[in-house]
C-alpha cells in the first residue's frame, strides 16, 4: 500500500514536471512571437526571466501537490488504524459476552453498547450482536417477583440498554434500525418511553414470563412492532399513554395471559394496531371514543 502511494506521488510529481516545462516553452514561445526575436541582450534575459517565473508558479504547485498526497496518505493509515481498534474491541467484546461469569458478561455488552455508539458504519451489526444474546434460550426463576437471579439481571441490563437508546433525547439515538428479539425470553421487561421511528421491532415468539411488562409512553410512529406469536404471562402488560401515530403494530397469533392488558390513555391517530387474531384471555381496556386503525378480535 505505502509503494503505491509513494509512485502515485512520483507520478503527480513528473506529471506537473512535465507541464512545467510545457508551460515554460509555451511562455517562451509565446513572448517570441509576441515580441519577435530580441536583439538585445537584456530583452532576451527578460523574456528568459519571465519564463522562469511563469516555471516557479509551477514548482509551487507542485509543492502543493506533495502536501496534499501526504496528507491524504496520514489521513488513510489513520482511518485504518482506527478501524483496527474498532475491530479489536469488538473482538474483545464478542469473548467477554460468552464468559462464563454473568459480571464479564455484562462488561461484554456493555463494551458492545458503546461501540455501537461510536461505530456507525457497524451499528447494526453491533445491535444484533444484543439481540442475539437476549435470544438465547434460558429459564428464569419465577420465585418472587423482584428477586431475580443473576442472568436474569444481565438480561435486564440489556434490555434497558435497548430501550434507552430508543427514547427520545437519547445521546446517541438507535431509532431506526432493526431489533429482532425473535424467541427472547424477557422478564418484567421496560419499554417504556420508546420511540419507534422506523426498522424493525421483532417480538415475535418472545415470552414475557412474569412481573410487569411496560410500554407505557411508547410511541410508533414508523416502521414495525411484530408480536406475533408473543406469549404474554406476566401479572400487567400495560400501553398506558402510548401513541400510534404511524407504522404498524401487529398481535397476530399473540396470547395475552397477563392478569392486566391496559391501553388506558393510549392515543390511536394513525397507522395500524392489529389484535384481531390475538388469543385475548383477559379482556384488554381501553379509553372510550375513537380508536382510530385498532383491530380486535
């Protein structure tokens, strides 16, 4: 790589020597036949002069040009040099997420949070790399509602570092991409206050095994919230104050099991909210007037 870009300067370089000299006998040329053929001394030294200078302007940018080469050429190793370390941390990261001990876990995904706030060529791919943790299979321990084991927690923390980025406001913003959460088993989940602009939400198949599930304040107003096929066992599963404004929000095959089903407050002004082929065991509640684009069975 270095040696082709040293003789791509070498090239820059002989191409504006070789114009130089082209100038220069054009200059040359050009005040002959302007001035026609001096018979002074002085008036040739002149013409001679003013060739020079004319060549000079030249030499200066040829300077020019080898700043500028170099310059790209810094500017090109230090993007791959960051690009390097950005590799390696994900490296880092993806060994840490398959540790044995939940804490090295936990750094793991935290690493891979940050990473995908810096790396947004590779965002999503650090996404997936999140999801796809919440998607391995695992049990949690129902004994009590608020004590939760240890992997249970590490799933909490992932799950409030999804959503955190899908709040408005967030530092930096996750709106837009892709979450497939396909088959995840997320307790006493908080989606609250989430955002969904666009891409994908993918709940499908997911179970929601106790506590309470929260997507009170959710917003959609783009893109897709699939439940398909979801299972819904938890003492509440509430919508309270959310606003479906846009995008689609699709319960197809979902069983709502919970002791609770709440939309109170929610506000349905645009898009679709589909839970016409839903297994409603508990009858959901909702708001009395207009509901616009909402489906039930």
């Amino acid at each position: 790589m270095a040696d082709r870009e040293l003789w791509s300067i070498r090239t820059h370089i002989s191409a504006v020597v070789l114009i130089g000299l082209a100038v220069f006998a054009a200059a040359a040329g050009l005040l002959w036949l302007a001035l026609g053929l001096p018979t002074a001394l002085n008036t040739r030294v002149d013409i001679i002069k003013i060739a020079l200078s004319v060549v000079a302007g030249v030499g200066g940018v040829v300077a020019l040009v080898v700043a500028y080469r170099k310059q790209r050429i810094s500017e090109s190793a230090e993007k791959r040099e960051h690009a390097k370390v950005l590799n390696e941390r994900f490296a880092t990261a993806c060994t840490q997420i398959g540790h044995d001990k939940p804490t090295v876990r936990l750094a793991g995904l935290y690493a891979m949070a940050s990473l995908a706030d810096e790396w947004t060529e590779q965002r999503q791919t650090c996404i997936d790399v999140l999801c796809a943790y919440l998607r391995i299979p695992y049990e949690p321990s129902l004994d009590s509602e608020w004590d939760h084991d240890e992997e249970t927690e590490v799933r909490l923390s992932v799950t409030s570092l999804i959503t955190a980025h899908l709040r408005d406001g967030a530092p930096v913003s996750w709106q837009g991409h892709d979450f497939h959460l396909t088959r995840a088993v997320l307790r006493a989940a908080d989606f609250a206050g989430v955002h969904v602009t666009g891409g994908n939400l993918v709940l499908s198949l997911a179970r929601f095994p106790g506590g309470w599930v929260s997507f009170d304040g959710m917003r959609v107003s783009g893109g897709e919230v699939w439940f398909g096929g979801a299972t819904f066992g938890g003492a509440r599963v509430t919508f309270h104050g959310a606003r479906f404004t846009g995008g689609r929000v699709k319960f197809e095959g979902a069983e709502l099991n919970a002791g609770e089903v709440s939309f109170r407050g929610a506000r349905f002004a645009g898009g679709e909210v589909d839970l016409s082929e839903a297994v409603i065991r508990v009858a959901p509640v909702f708001d009395e007037g207009d509901k616009p684009g909402l489906k039930l069975p």
